[in-house]
C-alpha cells in the first residue's frame, strides 16, 4: 500500500517538515529571547502594582506577601526589596532588617545603609549596626547623622570611647547640637566615678536651660547628686525637677529619691502623694516599687502593694517589680505568692528566674535546676533578655551560670568588645586554652585584619599543635608587619620552634630589647629554645626562680619538658665535682659550708646537689660550685640554691650578678616565713647587713605585728638614714597596733619630715597629744606639726613647757631652734641649734638645721648682728 499515495503528495509533505523543522527552532528562539521576558517583565510589574495597591490600602500582610512572591522569582529586583522592607516597616517586625539589607546590597548607597543603621537600631539589631557602621560609605564621616546613629551603637555594644569619638566628630559637624553635647557630658559622668570633673557638670548644667533638654538634663545631675549623697545639691534639684510639668512616673521616683538624701522631712508627705497618685498606673507602680525595692522600707512598700486594685496587680510588669522587691527583701513566702499561678509573657524568662533563686534559697536544688534551664530557654535568642539574666546571676554570684551565658551572649555578639574581654579574662583564670583558641578563633572572623586578635589565634593554636598552617601564615604576617612588636615576635620565634628551628627561633627571640626578655612566658620560650639547642647552662639560668603561677597548661607542660631536656642533657655529663665532694666528705670542715647555718630540718632534707654545693663550699672551690649551683633547681629548696649562687657570684667580684640572684631568692621565697627565715640566717651569717634587712621586710610584710622584727627593722633603717622605710614600717605596724600611741608618734614624726602623709601626720600628731597631753615625746611631735602647718607661736606654747632635752624619737634643740627663728627669737633660736647634735641627725634633720642657720644668719645680715 502506498502511504502517501502520490509523488506530488509525497512532495508536498516533505516541503511541510522541513518548514516545520525551520519553524520550531525560530520559534523557541523567539518565545526565550522576546516572549517569556515580556511575560516575565508583565508578571513582575503586575506584583509591584499589586503590591503598591495593597500598600495604599494599609494592608501590609498582603503586601509583603505579593514583593516575597515577586522575590521568589528575581531575587535581583531592587524594587520589591524596597517594597518588601516599606511593608515590614510599616507592620513594624524586625524582618525589615533582612530586606533592607538585601537593599544594600543591591544599591549601597549612603542613604540605603543609613535607613538600614536606623532599623537595626530600633530593633536591637547591634551585630548588623556595626556591620554597617564598619562597611559605611567614607561620605559618611561628613553626615552628622551616621555619626549619632553610631555613637548610639557603640553605647549600647558597651564601647564608650568609640561612642565619645563619633560625638566629637558630630559635634566638628553641628557644633550647636545640644542634644548631642548633652549625650557626650551624660558619658562623662558615668566616667566621672569619684565626682572630680566639675566641668561636666556645668555643661550639663547650662544645658539645663535648654528647654527640649532641661527635664533630661536636672534628672541627670540630680541622679548623679543622690549617687554622691550631696544633700544640697540632691534636694535643690529635686525641687527644680518638681517644679516642671509633665514628669513621667520615672522622673518623679527620682524626685522623691532626691527629697530622701537631701530634705528627708519632705520626702515622707511627698512619698504618701505619688503612692495615692500612681495607684492606677501600672508603669507608675513599677516606677514607685523599683523605688522601694533600692532604699524604701519593706513595711510600708508591702502595705501599698496590698492595697493596689486588682486589675493593677495582675499586670506583667507590676507583677515583676513587686516579686522583685521581695526577692531582694529575701521574703520567700511572698515572692513564692507573686512568681506562682501567672505568666508574664514575654518576661518568662525572669519569672523562672526567679522560681530558680528561691528554690535553691529554700534548698530545692532540682526545682531550681529546672527553672534556671526554663529561663535560659525563654531567653532564647534576645540579647537584651540575656543580658538581664547574666546581671542577676553576677548580682547572684552563681558562678557556672554567669560563665554560661556570657558565652552565650559571646555568641550573639562577638563584636561586643567588653563581652569578649570579660570572657578572654575568664579563660585565661581558668586556664581553658582550648576555649580561648575557640574565642580568638571567631574574633578572627570578623576581625581578620585585626593583628593582636590573629595574634592570640595564632599563639594558642602553637599551644594546642592545631590549626598550625594557618598559625604559621598568621605569626609571619604580624612579625614581618611589626618586627619589633615584642608579642609578634614572640609568637613567630614559638612557630619557627615549631617548624625544629629552635637556634632561628632563639635568635629571632633574643633580639628583642632586655626589657621585653624579663616576662615570665619569654624566659621560659627563651629557656626552651637554649635548651634545644644543647645550651645546659643559659637555659638553667633563665629556669632560676621562674614561676609556672599563670602559665597556662601547656605553657607549664613546656616548663616540664624545659626541665626535662636539661636534666637529660645533664645525666649526659660526668658527676667528676659531686664524688670528689661526696668521697671528701669526712675530711670537710662542716662550719665552712652552709647547711650548718640553717634548722635542723632543712639539712636533714637536704638534696644530694645541696650536700654537694655544701661541700664544695667548705672546700672553697668557687669554681666548681658555680658549675653545680647550674646544673638545676631545687624544687621547694630553689630560695637557698639562688641565694648560694648570690654568695658564690659576690666571692668572684660580680657584685651585680649577686644582687640579682639574692633578689631572685627573695621571690622565690615570698610569702613563706620559714624560708624567709632561712634567708636572714645566711645573710646574718655573711655579714649581709642589707640582705638581711630585705628578708626581714618580707618577713614583716606577712606579720606587721611581729615586735622584735619590727624593731630590727626601725633600728636599722634609723642607724641607715631612710626616713621614708621608717614611715613604711610604722605605717604596717600601726595597721597590726592601732594603739600604740608610742609609735603613732613616730609615725607623724617621720612623717612630717620627710614630707609624706602629711594629711595623716597632722591627725596622728594631734591624736597622740590629746591621749597623752603631758607626755613629753607627744608633746614635741605635736608642737613639731603644728610649727609645719605655719602655726609657730601655738608650736612654742606646747614647747615651753616641755621638760628635757633630747628625746629618743626627735631633738627637742632642733625642733625648739626651728620654732623660735619663726618667731623672731634669733638669740634663743641659735642657743638650741647650737646643742642640736648631727652627728646623730637624719638626712632630714640636717637639711632642716641648715634651713634654720641659714634663717638666722640672712635675719642677722637685715639686722646688721653678727652671729
């Protein structure tokens, strides 16, 4: 059968396909190039229509919903980012954010990323405000604006300095903004802890004439005067504030706050006034009982919740000041009242906090477990409710559950630079170097540049052998930026040891100035790297008197390993001095060494190598002792091996070296008598007047009670001239005996003559006279303070009747000669001068009788007398 039937047939049909095979891809092309564009382009204009209409109409739901459907298909169209963020702003959600966002990027101009800055502001959006404020258009150190929006960010990350350096920029910009003077001097005074700077305090107060500023401005420097208890200023401004119309609840409390420090027979009527008049106001009743909770009293506070109406008492907020208030008054039964039955909202999250304090306050430790976890849960995400429970658990002193949620708000904000501080700190006391790499580690990645954050990210890493590559890269960026950065150094100097470079890494290491070598971690990295390379004696003599206090774990387990290769390489020597020294030992004079000189229990625990340097030193072999006092340390015994050393270098004229290891000695055994003790011993035994003397002042800085020490010390200092250690040791002796008039007369004495503590010498002076009038040395010291105060003639009045000459604590000649040449009196003033004895004098006592005569002599000179 023929299927086309025809030939003519058969033509027609193959010129039909070939059309068709033309046609179709004609077709395809036009419908992708022309056609669906248009549609697409008639479909995305059709949405923005629609979006605008329901817009117009005030129905943002729909919307948001239209531009999100728009989004869907062309996440490149600006218009309906634009659109999507107008109607999140205008539902008011904290989506706008992440619309607008997607608007700055899209076109980032200054006025995109300002409006961006504004709504993360307004929604507590901190880590994208900043993200903004680091990546803002440089026009913007022009726009006043960014810089108040800024200066708001940096306050609320908890960053005052960055705060106050965006105000100054502002205010180079609009040197009339009031508002943004005002801001400034508010940070000023929260910095002015100890109310020194009265210069912010006039700005604040000619601000206060500003009428937009002046309620801000009288509640600032009124909270600050009922903060520094200053009653007149506290009830003035109180007073001011009161009279202003329109007080907000808030301000009023502060009102009555002010009225309590400064007119308190006023701030009882005025208590009883805003109670009748804030009864039916929640936020005033929050107001009034964050009040009483601070400083009024738990009766009459109870009896005015008590007769709050109903519907007043079952608000969220009420419901939370009361219960607070009576946490804080520790009324258990009450705040169990207020926290149980209710919830509070979006303020569960305290209310469980709650629940958790007064369970475990009534000994309910799985209630309160439970509650603390349903709090922290509440809390989620939202920084600022965070933030509120990391303060009452400071407040709390529940020390795991602050350390939890300051890495959780490390987490939500890891810009926040006092968070990280605060953390890195806690770390570090704790020893967690795998916690501190993790927090160095996210700082990284939103501080690249950053070289001190690389730096930390870098070294801990060396610390833990992890994420070494990027160590490496991080340690030779910082060293070759800064070469004489002595924390960069050092790290790069730990990365080439790393690389089994360790003669590099010491030679890198000890470039750096003698002053920036002297750190604990340096001496050990220094130690390390002299080991490495085989240098026995330079690496036990940077391990003298090291503390491994503060170092980190495998800092300490560097320290070990330090120690190890030393006394590896030692094992590796002959022991030729220790069996010459041991098999001599019968033919020793013992009285030559020095373990004879100390306890009993401290030669009986003698160490093989403290036989041994005994022995070499009753021997006089000076050389072989200095080789044997290197090659360790001595564990508990490390005081005496440095202050052996301290003799051995000052026998070989290195007077220099000696003081240092007798110093190194002293560290070593601060804070422990016993080996304190042992120190004096061995001065005392080498006629080390001074060495002792500084291991006596260790001991008396333990017990400043201690009489013979004290003693000791005053006779030495006195003999020696050092007015101002006589002041040092009265001062702590006096802290121990309060009541030794005695000594609280030396105390002004030496004090008043060497010029410290005047303020206390004049009090102690007095003091002493009023509970010893006839007793002569209180006497003379007193009238001695009131001659310095300018006082001669009243001076004279208490001297004239003093009975005696010299006095063991001050000459009464001088003291009399100094007097009376105030006076006038130039024949009986050269009289006492003349038995005023400098063979026995001070270095303030002469200095003083040479003003006298020098006083007299240019008297007679005016007078025309010969003296």
């Amino acid at each position: 059968m023929k299927f086309f039937g025809s030939k003519a047939r058969l033509r027609r049909w193959i010129v039909a396909l070939l059309a068709l095979a033309v046609m179709l891809p004609v077709g395809y092309f036009a419908a992708r190039e022309f056609a669906l564009p248009a549609y697409r382009q008639w479909r995305e204009s059709k949405l923005t229509r629609m979006t605008e209409e329901f817009m117009a109409k005030g129905d943002y739901d729909n919307a948001l919903l239209t531009a999100r459907q728009a989004l869907r298909r062309n996440q490149r169209s600006l218009t309906h980012w634009r659109l999507a963020a107008e109607a999140a702003h205008a539902k008011n959600v904290p989506e706008v954010i992440y619309y607008q966002r997607n608007v700055v990027q899209l076109q980032p101009t200054l006025e995109n990323q300002l409006q961006l800055l504004r709504w993360a502001l307004q929604f507590g959006a901190y880590r994208d405000a900043l993200d903004v404020i680091e990546h803002i258009d440089p026009a913007a150190k022009q726009n006043p604006e960014f810089h108040a929006l800024a200066a708001r960010t940096y306050l609320a990350l908890g960053r005052p300095i960055a705060a106050k350096l965006n105000l100054y920029s502002l205010l180079s910009l609009r040197p009339d903004d009031h508002a943004a003077r005002l801001n400034l001097a508010e940070i000023e005074l929260a910095e002015d802890t100890e109310g020194k700077n009265s210069g912010v305090r006039q700005t604040i107060t000619e601000l206060s004439r500003v009428p937009e500023l002046r309620l801000r401005a009288l509640a600032l420097l009124l909270q600050d005067a009922v903060q520094r208890e200053d009653r007149s200023q506290a009830a003035a401004l109180a007073d001011q504030l009161n009279a202003e119309p329109n007080l907000s609840a808030e301000q009023r409390v502060l009102v009555l706050s002010g009225l309590d420090v400064g007119a308190p027979d006023r701030a009882a009527a005025y208590r009883q006034k805003v109670q009748d008049e804030f009864a039916g106001d929640p936020r005033a009743v929050v107001a009034l009982a964050n009040y009483y909770r601070r400083s009024g009293s738990p009766l009459e506070a109870r009896r005015w919740f008590d007769s709050l109406p109903r519907e007043v008492r079952e608000d969220t907020g009420v419901q939370e000041a009361i219960a607070a208030a009576f946490l804080e008054w520790r009324e258990w039964a009450r705040l169990d009242q207020a926290i149980s039955g209710t919830q509070w909202k979006e303020r569960e999250f305290m209310r469980q906090a709650m629940i958790a304090y007064s369970a475990r306050k009534n000994g309910r430790l799985a209630d309160a477990g439970n509650a603390w976890r349903l709090a922290v849960i509440q809390a989620g995400d939202n920084v600022r409710s965070t933030s509120e429970l990391l303060a009452l658990v400071g407040r709390w002193g529940w020390q795991s559950e602050q350390y939890d949620l300051v890495w959780k708000l490390f987490a939500l904000l890891p810009r926040n630079e006092s968070i990280s501080r605060q953390l890195i700190a806690w770390e570090r006391a704790q020893g967690h170097t795998a916690n501190l790499n993790r927090i160095f580690a996210r700082l990284s990645e939103f501080s690249n540049e950053d070289p001190m954050v690389r730096n930390n990210f870098a070294y801990t890493s060396l610390l833990l052998n992890a994420n070494l590559s990027k160590a490496y890269e991080y340690a030779r960026l910082n060293y070759l930026a800064e070469p004489e950065n002595p924390f960069y150094v050092t790290t790069q100097a730990f990365a080439l040891y790393k690389q089994n470079k360790p003669a590099d890494a010491l030679a890198l290491l000890e470039s750096l100035r003698p002053a920036a070598l002297t750190t604990p971690e340096r001496l050990l990295f220094r130690a390390l790297f002299h080991a490495s390379t085989g240098d026995v004696t330079g690496a036990t003599d940077l391990l003298s008197g090291l503390r491994s206090a503060g170092f980190l774990p495998e800092e300490r387990k560097l320290l070990a390993e330090t120690t190890s290769e030393i006394a590896r390489l030692n094992g590796q020597r002959g022991q030729d001095q220790r069996l010459v020294a041991l098999n001599t030992r019968g033919e020793i004079d013992r009285t030559k060494g020095w373990l004879h000189l100390l306890p009993e229990l401290v030669q009986t625990s003698a160490t093989m190598d403290m036989q041994t340097t005994d022995s070499l030193m009753a021997m006089g072999d000076l050389s072989g002792l200095a080789v044997q006092l290197r090659k360790g340390a001595w564990g508990d015994f490390e005081h005496l091996r440095m202050a052996v050393t301290a003799y051995a270098a000052r026998q070989r004229g290195d007077a220099s070296s000696a003081r240092s290891y007798w110093r190194t000695a002293l560290g070593a055994a601060s804070g422990d008598v016993d080996k304190l003790r042992h120190l004096e011993k061995l001065a005392a035994s080498w006629g080390w007047q001074g060495e002792k003397v500084d291991a006596l002042a260790r001991i008396f800085d333990i017990d400043p009670g201690n009489r013979a020490v004290f003693a000791e010390l005053m006779d030495y200092n006195r003999s020696a001239g050092r007015t101002p250690e006589l002041v040092s040791v009265l001062t702590a002796y006096l802290s121990a005996h309060p009541g030794d008039q005695a000594q609280r007369c030396g105390f002004a004495y030496y004090s008043l003559l060497s010029g410290l503590n005047i303020a206390r010498a004049y009090v102690a002076a007095q003091e002493a006279y009023q509970a010893a009038p006839t007793d002569p040395q209180s006497r003379l010291v007193y009238a001695f303070s009131l001659w310095k105060q300018g006082r001669p003639q009243e001076a004279w009045e208490v001297l004239e009747s003093l009975n005696g000459d010299e006095l063991q604590l001050a000459p009464a000649a001088l003291i009399r000669a100094a007097v009376l040449a105030d006076m006038d009196r130039r024949d009986d003033a050269a009289r006492f001068l003349k038995e005023f004895d400098t063979a026995k004098a001070l270095p303030e006592e002469a200095k003083l009788a040479l003003m006298v005569e020098s006083k007299l002599k240019s008297d007679s000179r005016v007078s025309g007398m010969n003296y």
